[in-house]
C-alpha cells in the first residue's frame, strides 16, 4: 500500500517537472509559480521515496547473499540494518505523506484578551505578548503592532499584533485558548496565589487573494484616539474603525499617527477577522480530525497553566509538564511546541492506519 501511494508521488514529481520545462508554463507566471511550489513541497517526499525503494532492493540482494554459508552471519546482521533503516523510512514517509495544513506557511495575527482576575489578568495578558515577541525576534520573524489597549501598570486589556515570517502558523496555531496563570500578585498584601486568565487567538492573516473585499461593503468611521500615545491623541480624528456590512465583523486600529497608516492596518485585521468566520467550520473539521488532542481553538478551552510557586508550565491538552517557566516567558515555546506537533502527528497518523 505504500509502495502503491510512493509510485503515484513519483508520477507527479516527474509529470511537474516536465511541465516547468515547457514553454506554456515558463511563460505563464502564476502557473508556474504554482507547479513549482507543488514540486518543492514534493521534494523531501520523492527523495525519501527513492531511498525507500533502494533500500527494500538491498534487503532482497542481502537475503539473496544469505542462502551462501561463508556469507549468513554478514548477512544477518546487514538485514537487521536494513530492516531498521526501512522502518526509519517508513515512518518518515508516512509523517510526509499526512494533508497539510493550507495555512501553514502564513503569517499569523494574534489576539490576546485580558480575562479574569483584573489588573493582574492585564499584566499577564502582557507577559504573554513579550514571549510571543520574543519567540518571533529568536526565528528572525518582524511583528507590528496592530491594536492595544493598554492599562496603567504596563498591561494590556487587549492587544492585537502580526507576526510576519514564513511558517509563523503552523508553529504556534496551537496557542489559541485560554493561558491560566496561578501566582502571589504583587499587589496582595496577604501573600495568597491567585488564579488568573488572558485569552490567545491565533489567526492565519489573510492576503487579497484569499478574501476580496468589496469598497461598498465597507463603513468607515473615524475618531479621536485616546490614552498613551504621545502629543497626537485627542487633537486628530486619527483613529479608524472598520465594519463589514455583510458579515458584521468590527475592528479598530488607533495606535498610529496617521488615519492612513490606522486604516492599512484596519484592513489586515478585517481580512483575517473575516477569513476566521469563513473558516469556522472547516476549523472545526481540523480540530475532529485531530481527535482534540491539542484542542479546538477555541478561547474558552483552558490549554495552559503558569504557575509561578512551582516554576511549572502544564499543557493540559497533552498532560506535558516542565519547569522552565522563565525560560519559556522569555519566548524559549520551542520544547513546548515540538511536543505539541508530535501529539498532533501522531493522531493523525492513528486516524489514517
């Protein structure tokens, strides 16, 4: 059965190559951009593919190899080898052959929501927005700002930002949810823990070829900005906020100078917020597909806690636990990630065999 799925690879490994050599396609921008995106996404695939079939024609000359006398014993052992590398193989075939992901490879915009718990659900939901930061400054992804509300003490009641670096998605789409946080605030006397929340929502931004938006569909409001800002707010109508008239979908962008500058960041927002409700179902199909493991996206499901007495980080859609609390609030996710992705890997190889 996998030599079966391998030899339809290799037919459509070749079938593009020889497309991309022909004088339709190489003239043909979008085509070939598309064919030769499919090919490179193919690659690791069609090599590892090559590599298997090697490998089972050397287990059958070893066997061959074997019926000689002076020769079973090297043989014996050059089959375990072999058996081993095919099952390596195997397993990396299998990983390689799973659907992708479609969004994968997009920049994100994420949100991020004071929940309960106050100031000190504030001050965490900024916590939480300095260690996606610094996730994105250690893969070399640029971020911007796209909407805050920030509160007096340094936190945020919410924030919006873009995180722009290819792969972005598919690394921490696993974040959506409620992040619970159980620690002594600094403005308890008492010395009790508290419990408190920041909602996480990951989206994949949406281009213009994913979501068209027509100008008429469009309100446009402008207003005056107000708290942090500098000399400009308060004194121009700087300020935007956008409603869809078709899908109901609001968002607003003041953190910029320019009513310009607001509205081209507006627009980002509105194209994800819009592409989100779009693909509600579908993201719910994907969550099924999963078997739930690493959860629906929904912000309502409590993914995380961060509890600060014991320096522990607990993901409760997969029972991981570790004690690198600050090393992961400084934006080191990756041993949180990786085990997330192997949890999501593995359901859906369950769901296939």
């Amino acid at each position: 059965m996998l030599l079966a799925k391998l030899q339809n690879v290799e037919k459509r490994y070749h079938e593009l190559e020889k497309l991309l050599s022909t004088p339709e396609i190489i003239s043909h921008r979008e085509k070939f951009q598309t064919y030769s995106k499919e090919l490179g996404d193919l690659r690791e695939l069609f090599e590892k593919s090559q590599e298997y079939k090697t490998v089972i024609k050397e287990i059958a000359d070893t066997k061959t190899l074997s019926q000689d006398e002076e020769m079973k014993e090297l043989a014996k052992t050059e089959l375990e080898k072999l058996a081993s590398r095919k099952q390596a193989l195997a397993k990396d075939i299998e990983v390689l052959l799973l659907p992708k992901d479609p969004f994968d490879e997009k920049n994100i915009i994420i949100e991020i929501r004071a929940g309960t718990g106050g100031e000190e659900a504030a001050l965490f939901a900024g916590e939480l927005l300095r260690m996606y930061l610094r996730y994105a400054e250690r893969h070399g992804w640029k971020t911007e700002t796209l909407s805050s509300n920030p509160t007096g003490l340094g936190g945020y009641k919410e924030v919006v930002f873009n995180i722009i670096g290819k792969g972005a998605y598919s690394r921490l789409k696993f974040e959506s949810g409620t992040h619970r946080v159980q620690r002594v605030p600094a403005t308890e006397s008492g010395g009790r823990v508290h419990t408190s929340a920041a909602t996480v929502a990951v989206l994949p931004e949406a281009e213009d070829v994913d979501i068209k938006v027509e100008p008429k569909d469009l309100r446009i409001d402008t207003y005056r900005a107000s708290g942090a800002g500098g000399q400009h707010v308060n004194k121009t109508d700087s300020a935007v906020r956008i409603t869809h008239l078709p899908t109901g979908v609001v968002v607003a962008c003041q953190d910029e100078r320019s009513q310009l500058q607001n509205k081209t960041k507006a627009m980002k927002f509105l194209r994800t917020k819009i592409l989100e409700q779009a693909e509600e179902k579908a993201q719910k199909e994907r969550a099924q597909s999963r078997k739930i493991l690493v959860g629906t996206g929904d912000r309502s499901e409590k993914i995380r806690t961060y509890n600060f007495p014991q320096g522990r980080i607990t993901d409760h859609r997969i029972g991981f636990t570790i004690y690198r609390l600050e090393a992961v609030l400084d934006g080191d996710l990756e041993e949180i990630i990786e085990a997330l992705v192997a949890a999501d890997r593995t359901a859906k190889l369950e769901k296939i065999t």
